[in-house]
C-alpha cells in the first residue's frame, strides 16, 4: 500500500456553482416588483395606529360621498361619511391578517393530514383522504356559506370558514410528496437506526416537505384574501363598523353608479394586493421547485449547438469508415464555467463493426455519442469543435432538415432505459409504425407487415400479437428488443448503443448481446457500443477505446487491449473488478477519483492516481502514441507488453 | 437447523397484497418469496444472487425486520426474529443491520452526516455524547474517511463516500450480522473494489457476519463463503462458493453461469427468447423454471422439486429432479 491508498479520503472543497435563493429570487423582475409592492402595502398596514389617519369608523353625515382628492380626505368619504383612506388602510391590515391566518391554519391542518395519510398508509391513508374528498366534493364558496351559516356570520367564523375550505388543498398537496418520500430508503434507514415513527415523520420527512408547504402557501395566501374578500362583501365577514376590504366594496355596490370610487379605491386595493402576493408566490416556486432549479426553465433546442472556431480538421475521410470522427469537443456552459465533457475524440466504426467505448461514469461517452447526432442539450452544451462525417458527409454542418432525415434512419439510437425511447401509451405496433412511416412514405398496413417482421427479426416470439402490447406490458428485455427493432427500421448504417444492457439481467443480457451481434453481421451494420464492463466488450467489440475525463487514453483490439493494456488506467481498470472464476484474485482498487472537467490538470489527467506518474507527466498535456497495429496509447510511460512494473 | 447458526430461516413465505378489499373481492396476491429455508452462520458470508424479481430484497428486509414473513419461522441468535421486530424494532436493529443499493438515497438529503450517524448511536447505544463523538470518529476511521466530512450534507458526496457512510451507519451500533444488498452495484467499477476491500476488512476487523446480495456473480464469487441462489422466490441452490460455482447443479445455475460476460469470454451462451417468469399472482405447481429448462421432464410440473443435498456432498443442495451430476469433489 502506497501512502495515497491508506491516508482517509479528504473532501473536496468544490465552489458551489448555484446561486442563493435570495439572489435567484431578485433576478426574476416580476417576482421582485411582487415583493416590492407588498413590502410597500404591508408596511403601511402595520404603521396604520402611528399614521396620522382619521378614525375610520367616525361617521359624518354632513361630509358623505365626498369625491377622492377634497379637503382632509385624500380618498374621499363613503356614504356614512368615513374617511375612505383610513378605511382602506385598516382595512387592508384586517384582510391580510385574516387572510395570513387562514392559510397558516390550514397549512398547518393540511399539511399534518397530508404527512400523517402519507406515511401511515393503508386504512389511515384511506380513511383521512376519503374525508378530505367529501370536502372537496362540495361546491367551494357554497361549502364556506354553509359553515359561516352554522357558526354565525363575524370575521373569525369567516377565517375558519377560509381555512377549513383550503385545508384538503394542502392535505392532498402534502400526501402526495409524502408518499414518495415515506418509501424512500432512507426513511427505512432511520427506521433501522432506532428512530420511532414520529420521530421519523417529524425529524427526517417533514424537513424534505418544507419547501413544498411554503410553496403551496405563497401561492394560496392570495386566494384566501379574495375569498375572505367574498365573504365579507356577502356581509358576512366583517361586521360593521369593522372595515375590511371585502366589506368596503360591499358597501360601495349600492352606489356603484353615483359614487363609484367607494367601491373602486377597494376593489383596486383587492387587485394590487393579490397581484403582488401570486407574482412573489410564482418566484418563490421557481425558486424553491428542484424541478425548476437546474436551468430547466429554459428549453433546450431541438439539436445541439455548434460553434466551432478554427477547430475543424480539414479532413480526408476514411473510406472504410461509416462513421468518422475527428477531434470532436463537447463543452458545457454552466453559471460561468466550462466543463470540458469530450475534449478531442477521435472515433472510426467501418462497416459492420463494433467499435467500444469503456470508462467509467461521467468520463464523456454518453456526450460523445450523443453529440454525433446534435441529441446533446443546448442550452448549456455546445460542440466547440471536429467534424462527424456519415460516410463522408459532415454532420456537424449538414441542415436541420437533413439532421432529422437521418435520425433514426442511417443512424440510430438505443439506450440504457427503453421507457426513454418507447411512449407508455402506445402499443408497440402503433411506435413501430410510426417509426417506419417517419422515414418511408408507405401505406399503414404495410408499415404494419413491416414491424411484424421487424419483431421476428429480433427473435420475438409471436410477433403479430405482440405488436398490440403497451411498453408496461413487456419484461425489459422484451422493451429492449423492440428498441433495437426500432432502430433496425430503415436499414440503420450506424447504431449507438448506450450502455443498451446495463439495466437488463444477465440472462437477459447475453441474449440482447448475441441479437446485436447477429444483427451487425447479417446487415453489415457499424456499432458504437457504450459500456463500462470489459466483460460485455469481449462479447461484442471488434476494437475498443477507453476513456478517461473526456479522452480516449488507449485504443486498440479487445484483444490487444485485454491482454496486454499499455496505459496505466486501463490496466488499474480492468484488475480492478472481479472475474468470474477467478475467487481468490485481490481487488486492486483504484483509489481518488477522476478530475473535475471543469479544472482539468495541464498535464496528464490521470497522474494523481497513476503508480507511474513523475514529474514530467505533469507538465504538459499528453498527446497519443501510436504503437502499430492502430493501436494508440496516451501516456508517456506505457506499461510496455513484457510486462515491465 | 444446523447447530450453532446465527441466523435461521425455515419455510418463510412472503406474500404482497392479497387480502380481500371492502367489498369483499379477493385481492391479487403476488408470491414473492416461497418457502425459503437457510441458515446463516457466525462468521461467514453467505451471497445471495439472481435475477431482478427473484425476492433478494424481500429476503433482506425480512432478516432485518423491515417486512414481517407471512409464513415460516425466522431465529436471530435463538430469538424469534418477527416476534421481536413487530414488538420492539431497536432491540433487534442492536444485532441485525441493513446496508441499501442506492447510497445516495438512503441518506436524508438535508441532514449532516453527523446528524446521520448519530441516530443510530442515540437509539440503539448507551453512550453519553463524549462516547458518541469517540465512537463517530472512530467509524469514520473504519470506512476511511476524514473525520472533516461529518459536517457535510449528502450531495456533496459521490456515490462511493455515500455508501460508505452507509456502511458506517450499518456499523454504528456494534451489529452482529449485517445484510448488504446489492452495495456496490450502483458504483462504478473502480470504486466497487474500493467498497468491497473495505467491508471485506471491517469483518475480520468486528468479528461481523454478512448476507451479501447481489445480481452480480462474479462479486458474489468474490465475496461469499457459501453462496444460495435464487429463482423466482425459491432457493433453487445451495452450497460453499466453490461447488456451486464450480460444480453447479442446478440447471438455472448452469445457464446464469454460461450467461455471465468475463473478460475473453468471446461468445455467451443465449437462449432463445422464452424467458418470462411465471406469473407471480398465480405460482406454478412445479418447478418455475420448467418453460425455460432444457432438462424438464413431466414430472417437473408437478410438484416443486425439494432442496436436496448430493450424496458426495450433502451440503450442496439444488431443488432440482435432474441435476447436474459431477460426482464426489
Ligand atoms: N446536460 C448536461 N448538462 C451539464 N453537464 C452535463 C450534461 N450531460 C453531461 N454532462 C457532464 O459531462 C460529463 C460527461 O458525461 P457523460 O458523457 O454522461 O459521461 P458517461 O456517459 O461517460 O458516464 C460529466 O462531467 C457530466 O456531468
Ligand atoms: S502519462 Fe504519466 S501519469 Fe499519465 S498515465 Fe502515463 S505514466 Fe501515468
Ligand atoms: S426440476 Fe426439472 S424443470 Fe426444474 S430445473 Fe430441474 S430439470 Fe429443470
Ligand atoms: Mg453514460
């Protein structure tokens, strides 16, 4: 054991690419205008007892209906003579105050019916949201009458009223996350750690619903308002003399025609107010959402950005390639940095054969696959530079148009999750058929032979019925199966496989393995096959290039790559995984871990877990050696074949 | 059972579902592990491998204590397992521990690892907060990691360093059997030798015993003193590491073995399509494995063939009424 094997791993102090909430709100001008404004109303409804206000409740028979902008009343009087600005001022505190309420009670209700049902499952679950239901089932506002009716009209009741009408919204919100999360594992973690059942609901779930009940209230707060609003202006909200705003404008309605701003000055009030409540609610959802939080608000275009500058080799193409890549660069932009996913890869899959791509996860084979048919997002990936040419044509510079014509025609994809390819609901047959008539003007019933053929063709049993069966139907390696049919529909002069059987037993694996192989053969189809198991490319790949942090660092044979590695990490990489039969071998594991490609070392990238590294490794980039054979190798001390250490 | 076994499975049934609902209409019941007999001894690892569905899981949340058996009997130590567990979890999570496939997951994503391996040493320990803070050191010593990660959230983990801390937290309370399932197989495959080197030392290190889980044959050949083999729901084989892998009986076995991809194995041995499962609503009477065997004969279907041991090696039992026969070893 070296010294860097035994010492304990040392965390890694990354900088945090994400931007704080608060930053994150204020970037949004909407949500920050929100917010302004309700800073702006809810700070004059505090000061209200320290402003110099008329007493909104004096009334003053002489000076009714005075007009907005009169003396000593900046807003006017209503039609008992009240000064409407005071009004309006103390009426907003009692709207918001009711309206705050109603919703931390009903958040607070809710969200404990929706944790409590969520977790408990079963009978409890069904009991609590069965109750919820029949709430729900009653009519919304008719429900808030009825129970204003029992306990008497007055603002309170009115709150209660608010409260108990919005409580299933929460209960049925909150169960919904709750489920999910009291069936993940660490909540059987806790469980096994000793904790009890509400220690578990309260300590370790409720923490995770947090932000999903703030989201839910800065959403419903407004909504409350306006139903408290209603209820007032039915008369049976605030009593008077109280004012509220609901109330204000129920005063006005019998002036509306010969004294509107009684009823206007409140009704705008209403509007302002909840418009600024729901334009902050919506910026703290986005914010607070993780679905919204990585960027995903923004669509990525429909093919991957090329920006290649003075990067594009000029290139004689192979004739016996199909596919032919030249140094192609994948980057992605993110917050400021540039990951480096593919940084010059060169790949060549001739006709009917299988080229392998090996390294382990976030090494760049996914990108680089993906990038030679623009399936990489944009934003944040871009290619930056190389050339991809389809028998001889440069894809990287070919039109939309012509992208899409050979998208799943002459190059097709198949991956790791066929539910990622396949729609769960269609039948197979109605996918299949789509797929050919995508490409190929012809008749349905003829697509329809056709998908039928193209299941016998992938050794499905009883094609004809299986073409009605829906993806949930199928095993996986069934699904898989109709993906490579799919992908077999128009004569497909490349496919890319990735990691195509990672996710399959290996039963099921040897046979998707053996199809594929098969296939290739009898259709002189070139494969770009993806994995990370040495074992699966012995299987199938004719030559293989293994990958490290965005490069290729060795290509060659499977057999001259097995047998005798050159490069330090592929040796490391493949002793590193047990051998079937092979019981007694010692792991060696290879410690650290791959480098960040947004902070790529100068030098060899593999140096700070390489036994071999000196110095000289670490001064520059390393460029690849050939070794005869087409073999390539990155590295300045290869392990050469008799097996010097 | 065998004398001496820490842990004793004997005929445990494990049904999902079934049931009647409120209007009385039987519900569909799905027979995820049959008639299961094992036992576990001190100080061995037993690997447990099959196919996705075959009931490993079932197995281990069982063992645990996570699922309660809906048939059979399970012992820890000469205590009834399912008894205990039903009455009073911690008592049993004292002894019995459980390691998760998805590291990152079974981490409470806005808790410290601090706060995380704590728990356990709370609830199922008698130490004061000094011998706690002793002990957190120590286990993360144990899993190798710097004592500086205590004060980190879980995402800023890999998946390695997460399951390690699962490993830890497995550890805390001083267990005496630990059940992995499938611990490495989210890693990638330098770190799974990373994971695998550590546990392998943490073993001798506290005296532990394992159920090792995986889909993986070849970590499970690593790994396992004796190795059971599952298929939908049943053992199907049973025996030391070296006569299952190297003298397979069953013909399940067989064909998981020729279907493994090695590195230099050129051609795997594929079998025609036909390889759905029984419906596991509606178990076959047989053996599950009649529609995919190329030894059945009629007497196959009829009844589930018992877990019988060779006459050279009594040890090395398949439910099988043709095995392969390799004679003495
Ligand atoms: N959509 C994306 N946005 C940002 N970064 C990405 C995206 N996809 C991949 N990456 C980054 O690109 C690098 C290579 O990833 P990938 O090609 O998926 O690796 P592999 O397929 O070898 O596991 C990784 O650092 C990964 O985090
Ligand atoms: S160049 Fe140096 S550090 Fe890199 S792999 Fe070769 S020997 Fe190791
Ligand atoms: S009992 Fe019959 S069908 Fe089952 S595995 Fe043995 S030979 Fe095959
Ligand atoms: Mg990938």
């Amino acid at each position: 054991m070296t010294a860097v094997e035994s010492a304990p791993i040392q965390p890694a102090r990354k900088a945090s690419g994400r931007p704080s909430a608060t930053r994150l709100l204020l970037n949004n001008t909407l949500a920050t205008g929100g917010l302004v404004v309700l800073a702006a109303i809810v700070l004059i409804a505090l000061a209200a007892p320290i402003l110099p206000l008329a007493d909104p409740n004096v009334t003053a028979p002489a000076n009714r209906l005075l007009r907005p902008l009169s003396e000593g009343h900046l807003l006017g009087t209503d039609a008992l003579g009240r000064d409407i600005l005071s009004r309006l001022i103390w009426g907003t505190r009692v709207s918001l105050l009711v309206g705050i309420s109603a919703t931390l009670i009903a958040a607070f209700f809710g969200s404990l019916i929706g944790l409590v049902a969520g977790y408990a499952g079963g009978r409890i679950d069904t009991v609590l949201m069965r109750g919820i239901d029949m709430v729900m089932a009653f009519p919304y506002i008719l429900l808030a009458l009825a129970i204003v009716a029992v306990l008497g009209p007055g603002l309170l009741n009115a709150l209660y009223a608010i409260a108990i009408v919005n409580i299933p919204f929460f209960a049925r919100n909150i169960r919904g996350i709750t489920l999910g999360l009291a069936r993940r594992e660490f909540v059987d973690a806790a469980r096994l750690s000793g904790k009890s059942n509400a220690q578990i609901l309260f300590i370790e779930v409720l923490p995770n619903v947090l932000p999903v009940i703030v989201i839910t209230m800065s959403t419903t707060v407004g909504w409350m308002i306006l139903e408290t609003a209603g209820l007032s202006f039915l008369g049976l909200g605030a009593q008077p003399p109280q004012a509220d705003l609901g109330s204000m404008l129920g005063d006005g309605r019998k002036i509306l025609f010969t004294a509107p701003h009684v009823s206007i000055i409140p009704g705008l009030m209403i509007f302002v107010l909840v418009m600024s409540i729901n334009l902050l609610g919506d910026g703290v959802r986005d914010v607070l959402d993780p679905r919204l939080k990585s960027g995903a608000l923004s669509r990525p275009v429909a093919r991957t950005a090329v920006t290649r500058q003075g990067l594009v080799p000029d290139a004689a193409p192979d004739p016996a390639a199909v596919l032919d890549v030249r140094e192609l660069r994948t980057e992605f932009h993110i917050g400021g940095e540039v990951f480096k996913a593919v940084g010059g890869v060169d790949m060549r899959v001739g006709k009917g054969e299988c080229l392998g791509i090996v390294g382990e996860s976030g090494s760049g084979k996914s990108v680089s696959a993906m990038s030679i048919m623009g399936l990489v997002p944009t934003p944040p990936g871009r290619i930056t530079g190389g050339v991809a040419l389809l028998e001889g044509e440069d894809l990287f510079s070919a039109s939309d148009e012509r992208i899409r014509q050979l998208r799943g025609s002459a190059v097709s994809h198949v991956f790791q999750d066929p539910l990622s390819t396949l729609h769960p609901l269609f039948t197979v047959g109605d996918q299949l058929v789509e797929a050919i008539r995508a490409h190929e003007p012809v008749a349905k019933s003829a697509a329809r032979r056709k998908a039928e053929e193209l299941l016998r063709t992938v050794r499905i049993p009883n094609p004809a019925e299986r073409l009605k069966a829906y993806p949930h139907e199928l095993s996986g390696g069934m699904r898989q199966r109709v993906c490579i049919a799919m992908a077999l529909a128009h004569d497909a002069k490349v496919i890319i496989a990735d990691e195509p059987t990672t996710a399959l037993d290996v039963t099921v694996q040897a046979q998707v393995l053996s199809l594929l192989d098969t296939l290739r053969a009898e259709r002189d189809t070139g494969v770009l096959f993806i994995t990370h198991d040495f074992g699966v490319v012995s299987a199938i790949c004719d030559r293989v290039a293994v990958m490290y942090a965005g490069q290729f660092v060795e290509t060659g044979t499977t057999e001259q790559i097995l047998s005798s590695p050159a490069h330090p990490y592929t040796a490391k990489l493949i002793d590193c995984v047990p051998v079937l039969g092979e019981p007694d071998r010692r792991l060696d594991a290879i410690e650290g871990r791959p480098p960040m490609v947004n902070d790529l070392p100068k030098g060899c990238a593999f140096a700070p877990r390489c036994p071999r590294a000196r110095d000289t490794c670490r001064a520059a980039p390393i460029g690849l050696t050939e070794l005869g054979d087409g073999r390539t190798v990155r590295c300045l001390y290869p392990l050469t074949e008799d097996g010097d250490e | 059972m065998s004398e001496g076994a820490l842990l004793t499975i004997e005929g445990v049934d494990k049904t999902f579902g079934g049931g009647r609902t409120l209007f009385g209409q039987p519900r569909p019941a799905v027979h995820a592990v049959q008639d299961v007999s094992l036992d576990v001894q001190p100080g061995e690892t037993l690997g447990v491998v099959g196919e996705s569905g075959c009931g490993k899981s079932t197995l281990a949340r069982m063992i645990v204590g996570l699922d309660a058996p809906t048939g059979g009997r399970i012992t820890f130590d000469g205590r009834d397992l399912a008894a205990e567990a039903g009455r009073d979890l911690r008592r049993l999570s004292r002894d019995v521990q459980y390691v998760f496939q998805d590291p990152v997951a079974s981490l409470n994503p806005r808790k410290t690892i601090r706060t995380i391996l704590e728990a356990p040493l709370k609830h199922l320990t008698d130490l004061d907060a000094a011998g706690r803070r002793e002990r957190l050191e120590e286990l993360m010593g144990a899993v190798n990691l710097a004592p500086s990660f205590l004060d980190r959230y879980p995402h800023e983990f890999s998946g390695g360093q997460a399951q390690r801390i699962g490993v830890a937290r497995a550890l805390a309370a001083d267990p005496k059997l630990i059940v992995l399932d499938e611990p490495v197989s989210a890693l990638d495959v330098s770190v799974q030798a990373q994971v695998l080197n550590i546990l392998d030392g943490l073993k001798d290190r506290f005296g532990l015993t394992y159920v090792f889980i995986s889909h993986d044959l070849s970590v499970i050949e690593s790994v396992s003193d004796r190795v059971a083999v599952m298929y939908f729901g049943h053992v199907v084989e049973i025996g030391t590491s070296r006569s299952v892998f190297g003298r397979p009986r069953h013909p399940y076995t067989h064909l998981l073995l020729n279907s493994a991809p090695a590195p230099g194995r050129r051609s795997l041995s594929a079998e025609d399509a036909h390889t759905e499962l029984p419906d596991p609503y509606n178990p076959p009477p047989g053996c599950p494995f009649v529609p995919r065997c190329p030894r059945a004969t009629e007497i196959c279907s009829t009844a589930m063939p018992p877990l019988e041991g060779e006459a050279a090696d009594p040890g090395h039992r398949a439910a099988c009424y043709h095995p392969h026969e390799h004679g003495a070893p």
